[in-house]
C-alpha cells in the first residue's frame, strides 16, 4: 500500500470512528424532536348561538408531562390578555364590564379557579394572572379553563353575521429547549369557532379551514400556519335587508320675499336641491325600494353612471327639510365561490378587450386626485406588473402594496378630512378610506386598468345611527361589469367582488365626491354635510305594500333620459334661482299682459271705427 492510499485508508477510518461516536447524539436529537417532554396547548373557541349580539371565548390552557422523569412545579401563573377593540373610551369602559361581569376561570371539573384582574389604560386591554394551584405529573394533566362574554369578534347586521377571531404573529414559537435541563416542550395553538344548526349560510371564509359537526354545532377549525398574520373570519349570510332614512334640513336663506307672497308664487323664492338617492346595482343584486319621499321630487332620473339624481324645490324663504325612506335589499352567492375568478385572466387579453370599448376612456384619465402621470405613480405601477402574467395577480399586488404602504389614520378621519390624494399619500400623507381608494385607482388607471371611485356605507349593524359615508373603488371587467374593490380594511383576506355588508350610494369616473347640487338666488349655493344626515341599519323583513320604484315616483317623468333632464334642469334653476331668470320669470307674465291688452285695445278700436263709418 502506497503512503497516498493510506492516508486515505486512516482518513476513512476515522470518519467511521466520528459517525459512530455521534450516531447516539443524533439518533437523540431526533427522538427529541419527535417525543417532546412536556406539551402546552391552548386552544380558543369562540361560540356563537345564533339570535345573540355576542359570542363566548374560551380558552381552554392545558399543561402536559410526556416525560415521567419531569414535573411542572407549582411556582408562577398563567397570564390572559383581554384586548380592547373599540375605539371611544366610553365604549372601551362599557365592553370591559360586560367581559368582566361574565368572567370565569375553572379547572378541567368546573371548580373555580382564583386570579387576579389587572386592567390597563384605555386600549391596552386586561389581563388576568392566573397562579398555578398545583403541579402537574405524566399522571395529572393541569388545565385552566378561562370564559368570558364580549361583541368585539362580531358584526351583526340583520341577517347577516360576521364572526373574526385573532392573527398570531410570524415567529409564534411552537417549541421551546430548557438551557439548563436539555428538555423539550412543543407549543400548540388550536383555534375554533362553533356554532349552531340556526345560523344563516355561510357565504365567504378565510383563511381555509376544516368543518367538523358535532350533534346541533358547526365546528370551523383554522390551522396555526394559515393563522399567521391572518385573523380567521365566517360571513354567514346571503342576503340581507336594510331600512334608511335620509334628511337634508334647508335653510332660510331668503329674508327679502314674506312667506304668504311665495305661496301664492313660489317662483318667488325658491331653492333646488339636487339630491342622491341610493342607486341599484348588479354586483350585489341592490335593489331600492321607496316608501316616503317629502316633498315629492320634481324631477328624478338615472344618469350615464348609474346614480339616481333627485331634484327638489324647497322654499327659500323658511327653514324646512328634504325627508326620504326605504328599503335596500341585496344578495350574494353562499361559500363555495371563488370572487377572484373573474380577474383571473391574462392581462395582455384584458387589455385588448377594454381597448375595444371606447366608453373605457374616461376611466384611464389623470386628475388632480389620481395624478397617474406622476414619475411616482408611473413607477409603481410599472414595478408592481412586473413578472404579473395575469389580471388576478397586477390587481392583487396592488391591493397588498397600498394596503401596507398606508396607515390608516384615525385623527384624520375624526377631523375636516381634507383629500390628499395619491401622490400624497403614497409619501406618507395621512391617510384614510378616500387616500386608501384614491391611491389604488391612480396606480390601477396607470396600469391601463379602468377604475372609479364608488361612495356609500359601511359598518351597517342592526341599531340605528346617523352614518359616516365610506369609500373604496371599482374596475371594469368585461363579461362581469363593475367589480369592487376596498383596500382600506384587509390585506391577506381581500375585500373584492360582492359585498353586502356596505351599502353602495354613488359612483365617479373624476374627482367629485358628491353629485348633490344646490341653487339659491342668495347664493348660498354650497351644499351643507352638517344639515345631512343618513341612518341605515338592518332589518328582518320589508313591508309588501305602498313602496314605490324610482320609475313609479314621478311616473310621467322619463328616469333614464339625462339628456332631456339636462336641457330642462338647466332652464329650471336659470329661471328660479338667478336675479335675471327670476326677474324674467316675474316680469315675463307681466310684458305679456301689457302686450295682449294692447292688442286687444287695437282691435276694439278698429271695430268702433268701423261701426262709425257704417
């Protein structure tokens, strides 16, 4: 044997010494793994009994000893964190005694527990300190049982019932080795929610999750790796039903003309109130039905948009108020259904076929709101398509992206909200639904992707309340029509296609965020958010009779006709609310009978001439 081949021969020889040598520890690592020494699972379950406003948490804290050489001791406690989710303190305060009051803490055979209850400043939420009332052997499991009641994790709405429960975070630990012992304890989290037979169909879920069911309850279970980041959410619900209410109190704006005088003439002192009405829409199957309107309209029509525009002559010379009600019904497809399946297609062919429609145009334009000629913009959305084969996947990216670059800001939405839009935004502007809406469609409309703003309301629960109006956007997509899209909310569970638990009142292809109108002769032309007001809640049914469709209003009217209402809105508010067109309108009958009396006088002349000379 040469010197080379025996240094290979000893090399080789030692390398077997070393396997051998850590065979043990690595056949021990992996029966470590494999057979943990102890076990901690903490399951969650919120219950839901259907008819309630609240649900029940649970959760269940349990210790296990895997490994008879160990013991847990009885040295320390367990700690619950109770968030707050609402936002004014008064209801913070409210919520927090309602979970407190129902508060109970028990072992595994219902015997009660002591703890502590530490509650923090507003927001920071409560926690309970629970100590360790005893060890726990391979033989004696320890469990701690903690329940309490709360409306945080639901939204009720009618018919409608939206259950949401926590995300955890990215680095959750699921196993942990004592430095001192060597021993290992793997972490579990369970997560559930449970319902019952009554509940209406469920109509979407995230993230998936697997369905058990037990006797008279539904269990939903949600996977701790799909939970990451991603708060687990059930919409049951298909349908639902709303009732709204929408005032508009009119000013006195007119102290010149007494009140008698316009009776007898109300051309003499009048306002128009062009006002909107909540529109029908495909989408969501928005069905709109009237059962009061004061006073009755004198005009009403559906313009190019869709929007239902009403108008309104109200005295000017006296304090009153513009009242209309109804109904709202809406629907959607039950779960299974996948809402992205309509924009799961390639970009390249989309873009060919809204080239074909030229009413797509006005959807692509720049405005002072949606700069999409901006370097910024142009760069973004350059860089979110890049590698995107398909519709689904540009729109999806830039959901995600506006979604993580902009904070939603609470002061703002408290304040005049003055509208940013997207550029500002986009570089750090405070932000809120309108900046989150504005943002999307500039970078959309750079992309060649038609897109509007849509306003309405969101947040519908079953109580009745004056509401705040919310926006988010729609794209054109062919063979399905206007499709919509809410970035503000969500970011892995994305808020696009039917939405029935917002209201939709009016969509833009520009920068206006309100097709009201108002004309005064006294110039107190603008319109007043603080003398409007809309509520909107949930209702179980509607009345089956004295509802009206908006075509049954003014009967005698053509609804989809915006031409013919332009031509006659236009010479309206001349004649009624400008100095000219008033005088006009005054002087006008005046002229005329001066003129036919001396036509007349002319004429009974003639005749006596002619009777004279006979």
């Amino acid at each position: 044997m040469n010197s080379k081949s025996a240094k290979k021969f000893i090399s080789s020889i030692f390398t077997a010494i070393v396997i051998i040598l850590t065979l043990p520890l690595f056949v021990q690592s992996i029966f470590a793994q494999k057979n943990p020494d102890f076990v901690i699972n903490t399951h969650t379950k919120i219950l839901y009994t259907t008819g309630q406003d609240f649900v029940t948490v649970v959760n269940e804290y349990e210790k296990k000893v895997e490994n008879g050489k160990y013991f847990f001791t009885k040295e320390g406690e367990k700690v619950f964190h109770i968030p707050d989710l609402e936002k004014k303190p008064e209801s913070v305060e409210k919520e927090r005694r309602f979970k407190l009051e129902s508060l109970t803490v028990t072992d595994r055979n219902k015997n009660p527990v002591e703890y502590r209850k530490e509650e923090m400043t507003i927001g920071k939420g409560i926690y309970i300190h629970i100590p360790n009332y005893r060890v726990a052997t391979k033989d004696m499991p320890y469990s701690i049982i903690m329940t309490y009641k709360t409306h945080d994790n639901i939204v009720k709405s009618g018919n409608l019932i939206t259950l949401v429960g926590s995300a955890v975070p990215e680095d959750i630990q699921t196993e942990k080795i004592d430095e001192g012992s060597g021993t290992l304890t793997t972490l579990n989290y369970d997560f559930s929610f449970v319902v019952d037979k009554k509940i209406p169909t469920l109509a979407k879920a995230f993230p998936k999750f697997k369905k058990e069911v037990e006797e008279d309850l539904t269990y939903y279970s949600f996977s701790l790796e799909d939970r990451k980041s991603a708060s687990p959410m059930l919409e049951f619900g298909t349908d639902v039903t709303y009732r709204f209410e929408l005032e508009y109190k009119t000013p006195k704006t007119d102290s010149l003309i007494p009140e008698q005088y316009s009776g007898l003439f109300k051309a003499l002192s009048t306002n128009i109130y062009e006002l909107l009405l909540p529109r029908e829409y495909s989408e969501t199957n928005q069905e709109v039905w009237i059962d009061t309107i004061s006073p009755m309209p004198k005009d009403i029509f559906r313009n190019k948009e869709g929007n239902i525009v009403a108008t309104f002559e109200v005295a000017s010379n006296k304090d009153d108020s513009i009242k209309v009600s109804g109904y709202i019904k809406q629907s959607k497809k039950a779960h299974p259904h996948d809402s992205l399946q309509q924009l799961d297609i390639e970009f390249n062919k989309y873009l060919e076929l809204i080239g074909n429609d030229k009413e797509n145009i006005k959807y692509l334009t720049a405005t002072k709101y949606w700069e999409i000629g901006d370097p910024s913009i142009q760069k973004i959305a350059e860089d979110l398509k890049k590698g995107k084969k398909t519709l689904l996947e540009i729109v999806d990216a830039d959901y995600a992206f506006v979604n993580d670059k902009l904070t939603y800001d609470e002061e703002k939405a408290n304040s005049d909200n003055t509208r940013i839009g997207a550029v500002s935004a986009l570089a750090g502007g405070a932000s809120v639904c309108m900046e989150y809406a504005d943002s999307m469609i500039a970078i959309l409309r750079a992309q060649g992707i038609p897109a509007r703003a849509a306003l309405g309301y969101a947040n519908i629960t079953d109580k009745e309340r004056v509401q705040i109006r919310h926006q988010w956007l729609q794209i054109w997509v062919p063979k399905y029509g206007w499709l919509s899209i809410d970035p503000t909310f969500e970011s892995k569970n994305r808020k696009i296609g039917a939405m029935i638990d917002r209201v939709l009142w009016e969509t833009f292809n520009n920068d206006s965020l309100s097709n009201i109108s108002v004309f005064s002769i006294n110039g107190a032309n603008s319109f007043s958010e603080d003398s409007y007001k809309v509520e909107i809640f949930a209702v179980d049914s509607m009345p089956t009779q004295d509802l009206k469709k908006y075509n049954e209003i003014v009967p005698e009217k053509h609804i989809e006709d915006e031409s013919r209402y332009n031509m006659r809105s236009t010479a309206n508010s001349f004649f009624k609310t400008t100095v000219l067109g008033r005088a006009l309108l005054v002087t006008t009958p005046v002229i005329i009978l001066i003129i036919l009396t001396t036509i007349v006088v002319a004429i009974i002349k003639k005749l006596i001439g002619k009777i004279k000379r006979k």
